[in-house]
C-alpha cells in the first residue's frame, strides 16, 4: 500500500492545477498580511478563503481526479491487491497531497505572518475541510457512474455546505420562532463541516458579531475551549464517515 500512496501522492503533487493552487493560496496569503496592518482583519479575509475556495477546489479536483483513475484502477484489480487497499491509497494520495499543497500555500506563510494560536488553529481547520471534502468528492464518485454527473454533483454538496446550509438554517428558525429550537441548532450544525470549522475559528477570535445564531449557541452550550474541542471531534467523524460509505460502496461496486 505504501508504494501506491506514494505513486498517487507524486503524481498529484507535480499536478499543474495542484501547484496553480499551491501559488494562488501564498500569492492571497502574502498580500492580505502586506495591505492589512491589523492582523485579525488579516484572518477574516483568510478565514473566508478557508470556507468557500479551499473546499470547492478539493471536491472538484478530487472527483475528476477519481474518474481520471478508473482505467488505473481496473488494472489494478485485475492484479492480487485488495479493493480496500486500493481505494485508501487513492484517499491518502488526494487528501495528502492537497493538504501539503494547503500548507505550503497558506498554513505555514500564515503561521510565520501572523504568529498566534488562531494562525495555527485556521490552518488545521483548512486541512480538516480539504480531507473531508476529498472523502465527500470520492463518496460522489463512488456512487454515480456518470462522470458530468458526478462532478455535478459534487458541485452541488458544495453549494450545500457552503452557501445554503445557513439559508435553510434561517428558514427553519423564521417559520418556528416560539419554539425552543437552541439545542436543536447544535445538532444541525454538527451536520455541516463548514460551519464547524468556521465556528471552531470564531470561538477562538471570540468575535461574537460574527458568530451568527449557530456560533451563539455553540458559545453558550460548550463554552470557548470545550466548543473548540467538539468542533474537533465533529470534524473527525466528517472525515471518517464519507471515507466509510466510499469504501463500503466501493468494495461492492462492479467495474
């Protein structure tokens, strides 16, 4: 399995999209900690690329990356290496590679740039949302032969977490407002990395004008520390499971 990981992590890393991607995020880094003096303005900005580009970039990648492998996967099938050994090695070469692509780009110019803890915490966020999102895009890959379909698709789940997840959020909490919905709210947001992550971020900030309601919550509930703790955790299982169902999918699949 080691000389598969390896092959799959080189061949992504001299990618040209994944070094395109890898330059872009300095190029963004370095100039918003050179324009901006203050440095918590400087993680906002940095936080939104977090949230919105670094996951649209890894579903994306990952699932043409995974139809582009189809042929290279039936070969090896066709040789005596198990389905499962297969199928993580493909999981560990993306998630890998985009995640050193994530921290040569911005995790390590931020930590240097901004020196705190809250540097050190958007990074890890940002390598949490590039596995999840690498386990969600070969989850879409997985289940949908067609591959315009899948990457539809894929693009889709982002637009979910990314954009209308909170707007659903909102719609919920208009139509039932004399409702005690705070606890309710905690386990909604469990159901979405992005807003994990971004909340996970925020209680560290502790910038409560942009918490939002699910922030607010997640405040009251657990408190700064314990907040950050259960975001960690929630991450976690966001990473795991979509890789699970993949797998799972994937070893019954007939190719």
């Amino acid at each position: 399995m080691k000389k598969l990981i390896k092959y799959n992590l080189l061949d992504i890393v001299r990618n040209r999209i994944v070094l395109a991607y890898t330059l872009l995020l300095a190029l963004i880094t370095l100039s918003v900690f050179s324009l901006e003096d203050n440095a918590a303005k400087g993680q906002l900005t940095i936080l939104n690329l977090i949230l919105y580009i670094v996951p649209l970039v890894c579903i994306v990648f990952s699932t043409i990356y995974a139809y582009n492998s189809v042929e290279f996967i039936e070969m090896l099938l066709s040789q005596p290496v198990r389905r499962k050994t297969i199928w993580l090695s493909l999981f560990c070469g993306l998630s890998g590679a985009l995640s050193l692509a994530f921290l040569a780009g911005l995790g390590v110019p931020l930590i240097f740039l901004d020196q705190s803890r809250t540097g050190i915490l958007i990074s890890l966020a940002g390598v949490f949302l590039t596995v999840i999102f690498v386990a969600i895009a070969l989850l879409a890959a997985v289940k949908t032969r067609d591959k315009a379909k899948g990457i539809g698709v894929s693009v889709l789940l982002w637009m979910y977490f990314a954009l209308l997840f909170d707007g659903i959020v909102l719609f919920v909490l208009f139509q039932f407002p004399d409702y005690p919905l705070e606890k309710t709210m905690v386990g909604i947001t469990m159901l979405n990395p992005v807003d994990l992550a971004r909340i996970m971020i925020l209680l560290k900030m502790d910038i409560s004008a942009l918490m939002g309601y699910t922030g607010a919550v997640f405040r009251e509930y657990f408190g700064t520390n314990a907040g950050i703790s259960v975001s960690f955790l929630a991450l976690t299982l966001w990473a795991l499971l979509p890789f699970y169902f993949s797998l799972r999918n994937f070893n019954r699949k007939d190719l």
